[in-house]
C-alpha cells in the first residue's frame, strides 16, 4: 500500500508530535484493503478543543445557563482557537469554521497534508459491500496542542452507527391494514393517553432530531398527520457536514428511522417545532450534528432525541468522551439529551459472550432509553414486561465499560457488571417504553403504512412528552436524570430480562426507572 508520492508522517518534523491520548482507532474485524485515497483528495477534520474549566455538578443544577453566559464561561478560549488555527496554517491547511461555542475547529486539506499534520496513514477498505476511509493507530498533534484539542475527527470516514429500530413484518407485508402480522399497534397519541402524558402540544418548543442518513418525505407526513386529525407540524431539515434529507425508498433502510423519529415526536407534541439535524455517519458527523444542534442559537432547541448508537468498544475513547462533553453543554444550557440503549439485548450484537451497553446513551449526560412490550385494553395498560422479542430483539442495557456510575445513582441499585470483574459503572437505561415490534407504532414511511419498533421510537415519545411538559411549565427541564432520580421509581417494570440482566422492582438494567407515569411526572411540572 506504499505511495512514495505522499510524505511519510514518521519523517523528522519541525514540531516533534505526541499521541493524542484516547485517539486509537483499530480497523473493523473483516476490513478488506483495497488501496489508498488519492493524495490529492480533500478531506475535512474536526477538531474538538476543552473547556476553559471544568463543570461542576452544583452548575447544572442551578438554572440553565444563557447561550451569552455559556459562550463566556464555557466557550473556547480565543488562545486556544488561535494556536489551532495557526498549527493548521502551519500545515497549509483551511480553517472552514472555528466556533467560540461549540469549541470546534473544522479544518480542510488534501490526504497528503492530513495525514502530515496529524500523523496518520490513510487507507482505503472494503467491509460488507462499502468502501471506507479508514486508519489505524493513534493520532498525533505537536506537544503544545496535547490537552488543548482533546479530539480529532473525521481522517476516517467508516460508519460510526446503526439505527435502533426494528420492523412489525418483512417490507411489503407488514401494512396497518394487516393486523394479524402483529400482536398490538399503536398510535402514538394512543400511547401518551395510555401513558397518562400531560395535557397540550408542546407549543414554542423546538425538538432536535440527529439523524445520520435518510430522509422524510413532505406528502407521507402530510398523509400521516392528517390521519391521526392532527396539524403538520413544523419539520425543518438542517444540513451538517454535508448531510441532506435524502430519502432512499427502502422503508426498511434508514428513512424508517428518520419517519419513525419524526412521526413519534410530532404526533405527540404537534405544536412543537421539529429540526432535523442530517450529518454524515461518520465519528465526526455524529458530534458536529449534537453540536450544532445543542448550540443552535436561532432554533433553540429544549430536547435532542438520538436513536443512532453502537456498542461501546466500536468508539473512540476521544469520541466518547467529546460526545460526552457535548451532552454536558447541553445540561448546561437546560437541554435534555434522549438516546436509544439499543434493540439487541445485553450483548449489543457484538457477540462475544459479555455484555456491553450502547454508546451513546451510556453517557452519563445523557437520558438512555430503554423497550417493553405493552398489552392495553380499552385504552388502559394492562401488561407491560421488558422487551425481549422471539424474533431475536431485546432492549440493550447493562453496565458500562468506559463511565463511573454518576452520584444521581448511588442509590439506584445499579449491580456489578455481568461481564469477569464485576465493574461498578454507569448503569444503562434510565427510563422505558414500548419498543417491543410486535407491539409497535404505527407510521407511515416511503408511501407505505406500517409498524415499527425498537428503542428508537421510545427516544421520540420521550421526547415530546418533555416538550410536553417544558410548555406547560415554560420552563426547559434541562438535564433529566438529575430530575428523574430523586422522584424514584416511575411506572415499574418487574419481569422480563435483556440476557445478562433481569428486571425486578426499582431500577433494573432493562427499563431503567421504568415507563412513563403521568401521575408522577407531574410534579416535574412544579420543580424549580
């Protein structure tokens, strides 16, 4: 795979460079070689830089802050931007965008100046049918840069992560109008009245979508609102990095996902404004789509809803922890972050005998969001276990490998990890709701009606029953566990197991605190 035309990023440099600590990416197990990109070609990079001090728990907790207050505090520091900025000069690189409060530097180079200025070696690589961009090993920054940029991202353009969601039927057999494929469907506004969901629309609210391929179409949402006799809601698609709503035809594909996230958030809040946020699935379109949309100053949103994640292990430790970091600038300026724990039980379709949680709803900063399987009679609930499908599916939970346990669950009962050791670690989900496919939702995607489920669509509901209560409080929740842990246990769910981990009353490493209780989650409503 050599290339003498391109320069050798072991060669003597004029600043020797460091290994960016956590930066070590290894290829995908099956990843077949298949040349180098061109030298000429162009690529962007994305570097995320720190924070001028740490967050306190004590910060979050007091009132949001302004996005004024939060760029002041919180903002890269103008020498932090300047000393990237020159490095990146010095390297015959483009600054496309340098943001104050996102901390993000994005650069632009052909492959031969990337990889000199960070030190890596690009190559090309099959795996499953698609060419991908791919390194291996760490990347490199002069010494002086070391703390200052805590991530680079974008050299390697492979997937990051999959959808969490899972169809009632095989595409072209699964239609409302044949209700023997599946056990139960639901509307969503018939699982807000079942749920007990407060009264209103959540109007003046703004929900964010991330969203990492796909798209919607305007007529199937008009189709779809004006069967349930709601008003459209206000969708907007926003374009990050290059992503574009672009809709494939393949409800089975990611535009299930994105119509899935679009029609569950919407119908349950339909006086909420909707933002799409289309990124590339790449580790760098990932975060700049949270960012953009956490500090998205015009739309403003009170709620982002994830339902893309991967196992753990398939994440850099400097991706984890950016993304991370993006989340707690979220709680600091009262957004609540929702995120799918995944459909494939505690093993997180890794398959090698341990368990493994899904990234990133095992972010302490985030709200992940587990799956039941619901039975309701007359509108009333009147079975609901964990989510452990025949068909293979199961809500993902468990112990985290990479994340202490958060002092808002010290006394949540989390176990040990299942996994050789016992790890005492961030303990996943925090809440719950139907996800089981067999008792899913019903939508509309690429022309046809459908079912669909997955922890995907809980991340939605969740959503906009926080839009829900952020209108009629007039006040944004903010980050939620640390609201959700000290109310207890919500709607409990005590049978079922994920594989590893089984549910029991309290907090389980299944459902969480369990599914959305109306009675309880109105005192939200008077909190502070």
């Amino acid at each position: 795979m050599a290339d003498s035309t391109r320069p050798d990023p072991n060669s003597p440099e004029p600043s020797p460079l460091t290994a960016l600590p956590g930066s070590v990416r290894t290829l995908p197990q099956g990843a077949q070689a298949t040349g180098v990109p061109s030298p000429g070609d162009t690529v962007e990079v994305t570097l995320r830089l720190r924070a001028p001090r740490p967050l306190t728990p004590l910060e979050v907790a007091a009132a949001p802050l302004t996005r004024e207050a939060y760029t002041r505090t919180y903002g890269a520091s103008e020498d932090d931007l300047g000393r990237v900025e020159a490095y990146a000069h010095s390297r015959e690189l483009s600054v496309v965008e340098a943001s104050v409060p996102r901390r993000t530097v994005i650069v632009r180079g052909t492959v031969a100046q990337v990889e000199a200025a960070f030190g890596v070696r690009l190559g090309l690589y099959e795996l499953g049918g698609r060419t991908f961009r791919g390194r291996s090993g760490p990347v490199l920054l002069p010494a002086d840069l070391i703390g200052v940029v805590e991530g680079v991202f974008g050299l390697d353009d492979r997937p990051q992560a999959g959808p969490r969601f899972r169809l009632a039927a095989p595409v072209g057999s699964q239609s409302i109008a044949f209700p023997e494929q599946v056990a139960a469907s639901f509307t969503p506004p018939e699982l807000a009245r079942a749920y007990g969901f407060p009264e209103g629309d959540g109007a003046g609210q703004t929900i964010a979508i991330i969203e990492l391929g796909g798209g919607y179409r305007p007529a199937d949402l008009r189709a779809y609102f004006a069967g349930l006799g709601l008003p459209l809601p206000r969708v907007t698609a926003i374009s990050v990095d290059g992503g574009r709503n672009a809709p494939t035809g393949d409800p089975g594909g990611a535009d299930g996902e994105v119509m899935l996230d679009i029609e569950v958030a919407g119908a349950v809040a339909p006086g909420a404004n909707i933002a799409v946020y289309f990124a590339p699935n790449t580790d760098a379109g990932f975060l700049n789509a949270v960012t953009q949309a956490v500090h998205d100053a015009r739309r403003q949103p009170s709620v982002v809803s994830i339902s893309w994640g991967a196992p753990e292990k398939d994440w850099t430790l400097q991706a984890m922890q950016a993304m991370d970091s993006a989340f707690q600038d979220a709680a600091l300026l009262g957004v609540t972050v929702l995120c799918a724990a995944g459909d494939d039980g505690s093993n997180d379709r890794v398959g090698d005998g341990l368990a493994h949680t899904d990234f990133p709803a095992s972010s302490p900063w985030a709200t992940g969001c587990g799956g039941t399987r619901l039975s309701l009679s007359d509108g009333q609930i009147v079975s609901e276990v964990v989510w452990q499908g025949a068909s293979g599916g199961a809500t993902g939970g468990g112990v985290s490998d990479t994340f202490p346990l958060p002092d808002y669950q010290r006394d949540a009962g989390v176990p040990p990890s299942a996994n050789p050791g016992g790890q005492v670690g961030r303990g996943v989900p925090d809440v719950s709701a139907v996800a089981d496919p067999q008792t899913g939702y019903r939508v509309r995607v690429d022309g046809q009606d459908t079912v669909i489920g997955g922890t995907s669509a809980v991340s939605p509901l969740w959503a906009g029953l926080v839009a829900r209560i952020n209108a009629r409080r007039g006040q944004a929740l903010g980050f939620l566990n640390a609201r959700l842990y000290p109310l207890g246990v919500l709607r409990d769910i005590t049978e079922g197991n994920n594989g590893a981990y089984a549910a029991g009353p309290g907090w389980d490493a299944c459902t969480g605190l369990g599914s959305p209780d109306g009675g309880k989650l109105a005192a939200l409503e008077e909190q502070g």
